[in-house]
C-alpha cells in the first residue's frame, strides 16, 4: 500500500477531505523523523515503536579492491510492532 492509498483509504473511512489527510499524515511523518533524529524514541500504543537501534563498529570488505575498512558504530531507525499489532497479522494469514 502506498502513501497515496493510505490517504484514499483514511480520506474515505472519516470523511475528512484528502489534502487534510495528506497534510496530517506528512506531519506526523516529520514529526517521527525528527524525534528519532534527537535520539528520542516514539511509541504508540496498540500501533507498534518507532525506535533507535545502535550498530556495533564492524570489519567490511571490498571484494574487488581486497581491501578492508572499519565501519564505525552507528545508530538506524527501526519499527517495533506492538503484541496485538503481531497477533492480528499472525491470524490474517491466507
């Protein structure tokens, strides 16, 4: 489903006209991304976590130079879903 499907869909379950739609769910897009950029992780209840998840500095290779570099520690955003959110995609399998 994408971005644009998401707006049809919530657009025509509320009632609410699309460009407000859109304008809400691109805030909220920003908002998560900056809180995330602070190091700030955002829950929300029933939905899942949008959280930081901090890689350990690792050995890469280059294959075809041979030659090896140090990928330092970083940190990647990442979903965590919540128990009912699991539950419910578990028992919807056709």
């Amino acid at each position: 489903m994408t971005k644009a499907e998401i707006v049809t869909e919530v657009s025509h379950n509320t009632g609410i006209e699309k460009a407000a739609v859109l304008a809400t769910i691109e805030e909220m897009m920003v908002v998560i991304k900056e809180s995330l950029a602070k190091g700030e992780n955002v829950y929300l209840r029933g939905f899942g976590s949008f959280i930081i998840r901090k890689r350990a500095e690792k050995t890469g290779r280059n294959i075809s130079k041979k030659t090896t570099i140090i990928i330092p520690a970083h940190n990647i955003p990442a979903f965590k879903p919540a128990k009912t959110f699991m539950e419910e995609v578990k028992n919807n399998v056709k």
